[in-house]
C-alpha cells in the first residue's frame, strides 16, 4: 500500500491556462521572445534552485520587457494569474490524509512563488509538507532532488512512496530512484489509480 504521495504543484494541483509571458503579450506588450526564453532558461533557474534572487533578477528587466508598474505588481500578475486550484484534487487530498496516507507538495520553484502558493494560497493547509526546488537545491529533473528530500521521510521504502506529476522527464528520475510514479494526464485517470493503490 501507498503510504506517501509527492504531488507536483502546476498541473495536478493548480492549473495554467497560459504561461506568464503569454498573458503579458495579451497585455499588448510587445516582448522580445529570445530575451524571455535566455532569462527562464538561465537565471530563472539559478532563481528555482536558490542560487539567485528573483527580484534582484528582475529589476534590470522589466522595463525591457516593458512592464510600466512596479516589480511588485509584476509578481501579483504573474503569481496571481498562475492560481486557480483545483478543487476535486485538493478534496482527494483531504480524503487521503484522512485515510493516514502522506500527502507532499513536491515543486520546482523560486523562493517568492513558493511562499505565494503555500501561505497565500494556502496549501499548506491542503498538504503536510513543502519540498521546494529553491530549498532543496536541485530540480526535480535531478536526482539529487529525490535523495535529498528521501532522507526527510526514508522510514518509508521507496516503493510505499508515489511520485505524481506531469512531466515525464521527472517521472523518470524518480523512477529510476526507485519510488513509485504515475504520469498525470488528468483527474479522473488519476483518482482511478490512486482508489487501487490506497486501499
């Protein structure tokens, strides 16, 4: 029988209509795609594992990417447009702690975001803990991630924990650390599996 579960956070649990520089462009701002892409696929990710700050990332930018409001502001839209839960996950996760089963949030994500989903949002009143790729210091992409955050719970066998998310990269690093995983596609294919393995 399961006894953990690791949620991933964008797409089991909150759900993205469209990315952040998507809904910036329906602003009417014209960006500069290759500028946006290079920061996501450098700083941004010094940002995710705890090597930089977001906000200090961002100041030199935004006026670049021409973001006429404060950085604040900025983080409110991007934040704020990237958080519409899901209800029927949050009430099987509910349901499953009620049945004793450990429920993680598992999430590669910068420290302001982070703080943003588990206190403003309130997961931490959904699930038990919070494993985030800025405190952990890897991404979920590496293995380091799942040996690090294993030593927090390994009175579990790897085979009692299961991971859930919707990247099949991730899904196949921690399979290949040894822990249980299903590749999230959608709710009702999800809540199938997770009724055979909780019972």
């Amino acid at each position: 029988m399961i006894k953990v579960i690791l949620f991933d956070c964008d797409g089991p649990i909150i759900k993205r209509d469209k990315y952040f520089s998507q809904r910036l462009m329906d602003l009417g701002i014209k960006l500069d795609i290759p500028k946006i892409q290079d920061f996501f696929n450098n700083q941004f990710l010094l940002c995710e594992t705890g090597k930089a700050d977001l906000k200090q990332e961002l100041e030199g930018r935004i006026k670049d990417w021409g973001w006429n409001k404060s950085l604040e502001e900025l983080l409110d839209f991007w934040f704020f447009g990237e958080a519409t839960i899901d209800h029927q996950m949050v009430e099987n996760i509910k349901d499953l702690r009620k049945k004793g089963v450990k429920c993680y949030l598992v999430t590669d994500q910068e420290k302001y975001r982070t703080a943003y989903l588990w206190k403003t949002l309130g997961l931490e009143k959904v699930l038990e803990k919070l494993y985030s790729s800025c405190e952990v210091g890897f991404l979920k992409k590496q293995p380091e991630f799942w040996e690090k955050i294993y030593q927090d719970f390994n009175e579990y066998s790897k085979d009692e924990a299961w991971v859930i998310d919707d990247d099949k990269k991730v899904i196949e690093v921690a399979d290949n650390f040894g822990f249980k995983t299903n590749f999230y596609e959608d709710f009702e294919s999800y809540k199938k599996i997770v009724e055979t393995l909780t019972q």
